[in-house]
C-alpha cells in the first residue's frame, strides 16, 4: 500500500495486540505501520509483539542494499520493487537509518521517488530509525522484518545508507546483501577500507553508463580475485546498472536468485539466518542491561563515576569494575 | 615522529606496564604505539595501563573530524597538523575506521599522505580499528587519547570516515567536532539525514573553489538558521577551505579557538568531557556483560537460543529473558 507511516499512534494496552497482528497478518497497512512502530519505539508491549510474531519468522526472503550517499540505492530499490511485483511477489522495504539517533526519526526526502509504488497494495514501504529501542536497529531491524513476514511479505529489502559499522551490521542480517558503487566516487577503496568485501554478495555498479565504470568494475573484480575464500565458499558477484534507466535491474534480480540457490544448496540460510537470531538476541539483551546500569542509584551511579574519569581520579576500568558490582 | 607502527608486539607481562608508561611519558614514539596497540587489541593488562594513564587525562584539546569519503578529510588533518605545530603544539592524530570489524585492522592508504609529518617528533599519527576491544571504539579511541596525552599532546586530532552512527558515536567524544562537506556530493541532505547538524560545531566546506560550493555554504547556512537552539548554546560555524592548496586552514583553526573559548566560558568541555566519560565506562561494563553472555554455558547458550528464535519456536525476547536469568 506503499509508504506506511510513522505517525500512527502507539498501542496503549497489551489486549489490542492479538488484534493489530491479526490484522496485520490480513495485510490491513495501518496494523502493519502500527506494529512497526510499536517495534521502532520499543513499545513495553514488544515482548508481546514479538512472541505473537514468532511463528512467520523467516518467510520472507530479506535482501539488504548498502552504498555510500549518491550511489542510487533508492532508486534501485525502487526498480527491485518494480522487478519483484512483476514476478508476483509481496515485497516490504525497510530504509534504515542508523546514523539518526538524534533527531528521533528517519527523514523521508528520498523515500519521494518510491511514490511509484504508493497505490500498490503488494508493497510496504517504510523508513526506520533507532528511536528509542533498548536493543538498537540491531534488534529493531529483524523484529520489523518479522512484522512484514507475518503480513505476508515475500521479500524483505532492507536499505540503509552509508557504509559505518552500523550499517554493516544491518545489512549482514540479510540473507543476500547487495553492496551499491557508483563509477568515479572513489567507493573501491572506501569499500575495502569499510570491510564491505566481507559482507558483500552482489555488487552492484550503479550509473554504469558514466566514464569510470569499467575501472569501477575492475577494481571491484580485482579485490574479489584477491580475496580469500575457501572451497564451497560464495565468490561475491559484480553486475552492472543504470537504476534510473531500469537497465541492469534484471540482471541484479538473477544475480540475488542464484545467491539465494547457493544458500539453499549449502545450508548457508541457517546458518545466517541464526547468526542474526543470535545479535538480535543478545541486542535485547544488552539493552535491558544497559538500561539497568543506567538506573543504578536512582541514575547517579554512572554520572558520579564518570565525573571521578573526567578529572582523572578513577580511572575507566575501575569505574566500569564499580557499576558490575552494582548490578550484583 | 610521524606513523606509529601497528606492528609493535603486545606486552607479555604486566610488570613491563610501569615501564612502558614512563616512556610514553617521556616522548619514546615506540612505547606510545606500543600503548595504543595493547589499547586497540585489548589486551588483559589495559585496565593496568588505565590506571597508569589516568592522572593525565584531559591534558590535551580533542578535535574531531568526520565527513563522507572523498571530501578530503585526511588533506585537512594534514595541513591542520602543519598549523598546529607551527603554533608549537605537539599533536597527536587518530585516525579511525570504525566501519573495519572484520579485517582485523584499519588500511592505511590514506595515511601515506601524511608522511609530510613522519619526520617530526612533535606529531603522533595512528589508524585504529576495533579489533578485539571489549567496549568498541567507544572505549578504544578515549583510551588511545589518553595516551597520546600522557605522551604530552596538547592536541589530538580524531579523524574517523563516514557518517554513519559509530562515526558520529567517536566525533562525539570530541572536545570541538568539525564536519567535512565537499560541494556537488550531496553532502547537505546527507549531513541532515545523518544526524549530523546535531553534533557539528564546526562545518568545513572544502574545496570551496569548486562550482557548487556557495549553494552548499547557503543550504547549511539554512540547516543552522532553522535549528533550535536555547540562548547560550553554541551556532555552528561554517569555513570554507581548499585543504589541498592550504587556504582556509587558518580560519578552521579560529574557529576551533573561538569554540574552545566558548566551551571555557560556558562550562561546557566539563560536561562533554563527563559525558565521553559515561560513554567510555559504559562500554567497558557492557564489553565485559557481552563477554559474559557469550561465554554462557561454555558458550552454549546463545547459540541454542538463537536457532530456536531462527526457526520460529521461540521469541527474541523470551530468549534474552533467558540469557539474562542465566547472568543470574
């Protein structure tokens, strides 16, 4: 139904949440935006949320796209988009914004372009930022894919914006990632320096009618060959676009289809899909943490100590050894 | 003394701490890459090294830098050391990779540009990654300046790549954090998006001789003039500079003196200088409880957890509750 907004309120009792999942698993968009806000806020009936969730986990297939600014990864999504309702599919976009923990909401500027899709009942489109969740987008990013698997979502594309740590960590929850370059933005060196090779499944060298693709192209293709990589191990793809054109998009589509078939063949599915189970788990976990040496002494625990680090009094080992033993 | 080597071995005995210290103390470029290595890798005896460090923090001005890739950051760190050792400062440059957990260690092509400084002795220059660090580099960078302090730095300079949250996480530990744009790169909306505006002191529009620039000085300009800001708090600055020829350098280091003084003025450095305290005993208690969460049944348990959150038998969150009894 296209974008799904962020300004639905909150559910304020426990009761209505049976309620808004069943909704939301009859594809009602308000109860999908709903829920993703319930799981964007940290709503204190998430809990609820996600144990009435638990049982659509990892119906969808969740494709993340990374990239520096300017290289298109809003349009190529939108043409992903177009390419997967071809094909039938029921498609959700999650645009996460890690990099947002100030303004207490992601900013829809490039989300305009997706208006394409603003009348199709088969596509949910929705920005996310960190809010105020105890665990993060480390824990927000799969709970809001689960709200979209449960209404029915067949593919998850998950696109977030630059390539900081953050967003690394939120495109290896995918199954298959796409890491975007554009020709002449010095991305083959930012995208070693980034580690991306590492979690790259598919590049995509977007723009690729601009001078400099071909070196794009081989430069990427050089640090792929030098790459270490193990037998049976996957060998990262390169693929050409011009997102703006829709040109490539096909060949991108082709390229996650045999990712995918890889993944099944190897068993490699479960593996990732645990693996992101396991930080979604333990980002929970943390964050109630957290939370916990946050209220210590009425809040005072941690700012008293810091004050004695600051002046250079106590030292931060030491400091850290003193809240430990203050949540016993 | 120019780059500090990565290469240098960790110390093996807690007894070689005081040692090691002493020297650092006393200028010995080996003993301060030393330091930072045992800081960077987290080695067991950092918390001696705290301790040893502690009397000397807060010695040094911190300055933070931070920009997408390509505005030239690491040409602006440069010709900002120049002018800061023609004032007579020693200075002391971190240049981080947060986006770099993967490879184990930051790549430092970037770096061979600042061999300009390599034979001075009154200039440290270091990469760092997160490598093992129990807290991140939310740990990690406090604890490299304080030794760069300890080694009699009035300045230290921390330069970290990108936009995304962990970027903005260490530019926010600084003292004075300047944010790079470059024009035509759609640096301004990104800058927005990125939360950035929120921790900018100081914005340096470089390569300013490029076409683009006054559009790009005019849409921040913008950003700022539309801000909330109470009476007494600080108005971002904007300089323009063209680092690669040198020019405007000297109106970043004014306006870094100009926010310093207002920092003194309002009481504020105390207050950032708590706060990066906060974040920095944070981490380490929350490194240690992460620590303590994997190790779980020898390691066990969140795995087990996690594959039966993967297959939809369990929710995230009854699964953390689980993890968190077993904390006891």
């Amino acid at each position: 139904m296209g974008e799904v907004g962020t300004s639905a309120p909150p559910v304020r009792r426990s009761r209505d949440v049976p309620l808004l999942v069943e909704r939301a698993r009859q594809g009602d968009p308000r109860a999908v935006a709903r829920l993703i806000t319930l799981v964007e806020s940290g709503d204190e009936v998430l809990p609820q949320v996600a144990a009435a969730l638990a049982p659509y986990t990892g119906r969808a297939q969740v494709v993340g796209l990374t990239g520096s600014p300017g290289v298109g990864k809003s349009t190529t999504t939108n043409e992903l988009v177009r390419a997967l309702r071809a094909r039938g599919h029921r498609v959700g976009v999650l645009a996460v914004d890690p990099s947002s923990p100030f303004t207490g909401g992601a900013i829809l500027g490039d989300r305009v372009r997706m208006q394409d899709h603003a009348t199709d009942p088969g596509v949910y489109i929705r920005s996310m930022s960190s809010r105020g969740h105890l665990g993060g987008l480390s824990a927000a990013t799969p709970a809001a894919v689960r709200v979209l698997e449960g209404a029915g979502c067949d593919v998850v594309l998950v696109e977030t914006v630059g390539v900081g740590q953050a967003e690394v960590e939120v495109a290896s929850l995918a199954d298959t990632t796409l890491v975007l370059l554009a020709p002449g933005m010095g991305d083959a060196i930012q995208a070693v320096k980034a580690g991306i090779l590492e979690i790259a499944d598919i590049f995509v060298v977007n723009k690729a009618d601009r001078d400099g693709a071909d070196a794009t192209v081989r430069d990427i293709q050089g640090m792929i060959a030098l790459g270490e990589r193990g037998p049976g191990q996957w060998r990262p793809q390169v693929v050409r676009a011009v997102a703006a054109r829709g040109e490539g998009i096909d060949d991108v589509v082709a390229a996650i289809d045999k990712h995918r078939r890889w993944l099944d063949d190897h068993d490699e599915l479960r593996r990732r899909r645990e693996a992101r189970a396991a930080a979604e788990v333990e980002a929970i976990a943390l964050g109630v943490l957290r939370g916990r040496i946050g209220s210590l002494r009425d809040g005072t625990a941690l700012p008293g100590l810091a004050a004695r680090v600051a002046d250079g009094t106590l030292d931060p080992y030491a400091a850290a050894e003193e809240l430990l033993a203050g949540l016993g």
